[in-house]
C-alpha cells in the first residue's frame, strides 16, 4: 500500500511539475509580447513626433518664409 501512494504522489508531484514549467512558458511568452508592445508604442509615439516636425516645416507659413528667404537671397 505504501508504495503504490509513493508511486502515486511521485506521478502527480511529475504532472504538477509540468504543469509549473508550461506556465512559466506562458509567463514568458507574456513578456515578451509586453516588451514588444512597449517598443511599438515608442516608435509610434516617435513617428507622430516625426510628422508634426515634418508638418510644420511643410506648412504654408514655413514654405512662405522659406521661399520669401530664397527670393531675397537671390536678388
């Protein structure tokens, strides 16, 4: 009898331990997925700042200044 409960407890202690080590692979590949979106989330947040400068240089006031520049360099 005791050693059929011995036999037992090691199969389930063998079945809790897989389970342990399948849950650290999920924990794991949460992570990773978390850093990943962190990093997508600041190259967003730097590609909107991106536009705005690319925006701004680009609008009518600048290019009018920009031109109004070029004109009068010229002359």
């Amino acid at each position: 009898m005791a050693r059929k409960l011995l036999i037992v407890i090691f199969v389930f202690t063998l079945a809790a331990l897989e389970l342990l080590a399948i849950r650290q692979e999920q924990i794991n590949t949460v992570h990773t997925m978390t850093v990943l979106h962190q990093k997508i989330a600041w190259q967003e947040t730097s590609l909107d700042a991106l536009r705005f400068a690319i925006e701004g240089e680009c609008s009518a006031e600048s290019l009018g200044l920009f031109i109004a520049a070029e004109v009068s360099h010229h002359e």
